[in-house]
C-alpha cells in the first residue's frame, strides 16, 4: 500500500482519535500532538506489514484495515500519554468546572470511559487497546462512574463531554 492510499483510509478516523485524545489531555494542541507522534510510531512499527498489504476498494477490507488503523493508532495514544503524564497534568488541573470530576479520574478510566462511551467501542476492543485484564477494564469502567458520581454529590457535576 502506498502512504496516499493509507492517508485514504486514515483521514476519516481522525476525529475518532481526536475524540480519544482530548478525552486523554483536554487541550487541542496537546492532543493533536498525541495523535501525530502515536501515528508515526504506530506506521514506524507496522511499515512491513503496510508496505505488503494490498490496497483496495472492497468495502469489507478497507474495514478492517480501518480496524486495524484506528486499534492500532488509540492504543499508541494511550501508550504514549502513559509516558508524556507530566507534561498532561498541567492541563487537567486547568479544566472547566463542570469537566473537572471526568479530568481528575485516572489515565486508565479517562482512557476506558472515552473508548466506551464516545467511540462506542466493546469491551473486547477496548481490553484490546489498553492492554489490561477484563476484569481490570471492568473494575476501571467502575470506578470511573462511582468516582464521578460521588464527585457530582459533592458539588461537581460529571461530564465526558
């Protein structure tokens, strides 16, 4: 596949990502930064495998590779915000009050409640692109929501916007 085919089946994922990312690190720049470092190291990774795959224009392919884009891309996010947490911490204790319960949970739970509840993703995928256990996802999914309900009673309000 050539890097103009790729850019075909990657620009439409790009406010997914954003989704994602922003969710990860609520600055814009920030998180566009995330995605283009997560998207370098992500095709540095696989270039083999890009440069052997075959492009074409059957629907149920161009899904998959999609797929495997967009898994691949979110799940290098994720690394990397894990690696780059003292250069995000500034912008989540600079947050809106009313996004602040959703900004104070942990990268994890920020990370699992954004892949279930904005990208609409399922456990399988979401335990695939964070790399933890089932039962870790789900203590994570939890946790998130006692946490931002219990911040919502004592004054905040929960948002994942």
């Amino acid at each position: 596949m050539k890097i103009d085919q790729l850019e075909t089946l990657f620009t439409p994922l790009v406010p997914k990502l954003f989704k994602f990312a922003f969710g990860i690190c609520p600055d814009s720049q920030k998180a566009r930064q995330l995605i283009a470092d997560s998207y370098s190291v992500f095709i540095a990774r696989e270039i083999d495998f890009i440069k052997e795959t075959e492009f074409t224009k059957v629907r149920k392919t161009q899904s998959i590779l999609k797929r495997f884009l967009l898994h691949g891309v979110l799940a290098e996010i994720y690394k990397l915000a894990g690696k780059r947490s003292y250069e995000i911490k500034p912008y989540l204790l600079d947050v809106q009050t009313e996004y602040q319960s959703f900004y104070s949970l942990s990268l994890s739970q920020r990370a699992i409640t954004v892949l279930k509840e904005r990208l609409k993703l399922t456990p399988k995928e979401i335990i695939e692109i964070v790399s933890l256990e089932k039962y870790q996802v789900i203590q994570s999914m939890y946790n998130a929501k006692e946490s931002m309900v219990g911040m919502e009673v004592s004054g905040g309000e929960s948002a994942t916007h």
